[in-house]
C-alpha cells in the first residue's frame, strides 16, 4: 500500500487522467480502480480531493464529447468499431441502442456504471443527433456522480483497501497463481464463445439492383420489405422504399410476430 501511496504521489493526477481518459474512449483500462487508488492517496493527505475530482472530470468529458462528435460524423461505424472485442459486434450495437432508446436521457446518467454501455452512450447520443446541450447536462452529471463515487470509496475505505493489499503481497505467489489460472480460463471461455456465437456472424445479403428486378418480376407479391432504420436514423417523413414496411428494431421481438410467415422478407437500413 505504502508503494502505491509513493506512486500516486509522484504520478497521481498524471496517471488518474491518463487511465479515465483511456477507457472513456474504449480503451479496456480500469479507471475506477485509479480513482479508488486516488481517493485512497487523498485520505493519506498526498493528493487533493478537489483536484483528482476535477482532473476526473476533464478526462471524462474530453472523452465523451470527442465520442459525441465522432459519432455524429461516423454513426454506427464508430459503434462497430467500439464493439470490435465482442463477440457479435452487431448485437453489442444493438442492446447498447436499445438501452438508450428505453431510458434515453438518462441513459447518460447511469452509463458510467454499466460495463459496456459507459463507452457506447455517448457516440450513441451523438449518431441520434441529441443537442450538444442537452448532453453536456446529463453527462456532466453522470460524470460527476461516477468520479466522486469511486474517489469517495477509496478516501472512506482506505485502511481497508491497506489490508486488502498488504494481504495480496503476503499471498504473492499464490495470488500470481490463482490470477493467472482465471486469466487462462477467461481466455478459453471467450474462445469457446467466439466460436459459438461465429454462425451469427454471417449474414445473409443481396445487391439492390437484384431485389429491385424481383419487385419488378411476377415475386413481387410474395416480397415484403421491411425498414428496421433505427429512430435515430429515421423520423416520419423519411423517405422508404415503396411498399415497404416501417418496424422499429428495438421492439423487433413483439414486431416479428406480426410479418407475414408466407412471404420473402428483406431488411433494410442505414
């Protein structure tokens, strides 16, 4: 604990900022473990709460407002890109969507909290053109509460996180074991995932100019396109293709019950 106090007072603001930042842009960096460390070294008297909190809060914010934008000018491209590591990056999408379109604004709120959906919210925002303003409200003070949370835990707990570390280096050997044991077991269980989930990788597609002969052609009746555009992407007077159907993707579970079972259905969207 003593060396962790030493280099959060050499490197504190430094390394807090650096590690907030990196996973406020997608990075798998542990950024509340810093802030509790942080929290713990101001208890100590070696940094100032009022500082961390608000080096916190610049990264935070340098973050989700460089994801807003991004996600304004790039839209889902960016989201398949911070979705890159799962294992179905369209499903990854789509519940970070859905779970913004259920509880919107305050999505931001809580987003921080929710592994997953911290990184995703605000790209989110910006691809579903929320006002600039509107955003900055709700994720400043969804930033606020996660950085003061975390930085209080560590200032109210630190003689326990003492004895949680003194007894990690008292277990050494053991805990190097066990961690890497978890490590490799972590690994094959994705791995096992990965190919498991690999079959939904594969979607099955056609070329425009090809549907447009089969709605051209005597299949036309047994044809039904569908517009999934998510409502970010589409108001009342978009225009559709016409004769097709208009169904909001995240209520396609309820949606899908009523599309026809005897016809051809094709999906379209942004």
């Amino acid at each position: 604990m003593n060396d962790l106090l030493a280099m959060m007072a050499r490197h504190g603001y430094a390394l807090v900022f650096g590690t907030v930042l990196a996973e406020a842009v997608g990075l798998p960096v542990p950024a509340a473990l810093a802030l509790v460390a942080g929290g713990a070294a101001a208890a100590s008297g070696t940094l100032s709460a009022a500082v961390l909190l608000g080096v916190a809060m610049i990264a935070l914010l340098t973050g989700d407002i460089l994801l807003y934008v991004l996600g304004g000018y790039m839209g889902w491209g960016l989201l398949g890109a911070l979705c890159w590591l799962s294992m179905n990056p369209e499903s990854c999408i789509l519940r970070s969507a859905e779970a913004f379109y259920r509880r919107g604004k305050t999505t931001l709120l809580i987003s921080k909290f929710i592994p997953g959906v911290n990184t995703m919210a605000a790209p989110l925002a910006g691809s579903m053109k929320m006002p600039l303003l509107q955003f900055l409200r709700f994720d400043v003070a969804g930033a606020l509460v996660y950085a003061a949370a975390y930085l209080a835990l560590g200032f109210l707990f630190r003689d326990f996180l003492k004895i949680i570390v003194n007894g990690f280096v008292a277990a050494g050997h053991i805990a190097e074991g066990a961690l890497l044991l978890a490590l490799a077991a972590y690994v094959a269980y994705r791995i096992w995932q990965y190919s498991k989930q690999k079959i939904y990788r594969v979607v099955p597609r056609i070329q425009v100019r090809e549907l447009a002969k089969k709605l051209a052609s005597e299949e036309k009746d047994n044809i039904l396109v569908v517009d999934v555009r998510s409502h970010g992407y589409y108001d009342s007077e978009a225009t559709r293709i016409r004769g097709s159907l208009r169904v909001e993707p995240n209520n396609l579970a309820d949606e899908i019950k009523h599309l026809p079972k005897d016809k051809l259905i094709f999906l379209y969207c942004t």
